[in-house]
C-alpha cells in the first residue's frame, strides 16, 4: 500500500515540476521584455537637473553635490575626533592619578 502511494505520489510530483518550469521561464521572459520595453526612455540616461533651464536648480545640484560629497569626510571626521578627545581626557585622568600618587608617596 506504501509503495503504490509513494509510486503516485511520485508520478504527481514529477508531472508537476515539468509543467511550472516552462511556465515560470516562459514568464520571466514575458516580464523580462514587458520591463524592458517600459522601462526603455533615452532622457534616462541625462540627469534632468543638469539640463534645466532655471540657474537655480543648477545652484541647487551643484550644492547638494557638495554637500553629498564632504557627508562621509565630516562624518569621519566627527568619529576621529570624538575618538581622540576620550583618548585626551583618559590620559589627563592618568596623569592627575599619578601626580596624586606621585603627592602622597613624597609626603610620607
């Protein structure tokens, strides 16, 4: 009784697999070309900013330019000196600790 279920089984499975394949490959080119075809424009290769009209669109994208371009650097920046300021303050703090000591032990 196992093996006639297993054999079906088997038979169903099989029949099912070759029957979605061609589906799905015969889909993915349908919607391969449907995203090609909508998604073919020559003005995507043309920044529309850097073609305007208005000089204040172009002010605006060489600004945001700029500003894009000096994020990371400041942000590094930031991050460096944060870094070297608890470095600052730790040895400040080690070296009040040692002329403390430094105090007590010439006290004594």
């Amino acid at each position: 009784c196992r093996r006639s279920l297993a054999n079906s089984l088997h038979f169903g499975l099989s029949h099912i697999k070759e029957r979605p394949f061609f589906l799905m490959k015969t889909t993915r080119i349908i919607l391969f070309l449907i995203c090609g075809i909508l998604l073919w424009n020559p003005s995507v290769y043309g920044c529309s900013v850097c073609f305007s009209v208005k000089e204040e669109t172009l002010t605006a994208y060489h600004l945001t330019t700029v500003f894009l371009s000096f994020l990371p650097l400041s942000m590094i920046g930031g991050l460096a000196y944060f870094f070297w300021s608890q470095a600052k303050k730790k040895r400040e703090a080690e070296a009040s600790i040692l002329s403390q000591t430094e105090k007590t032990s010439s006290e004594s």
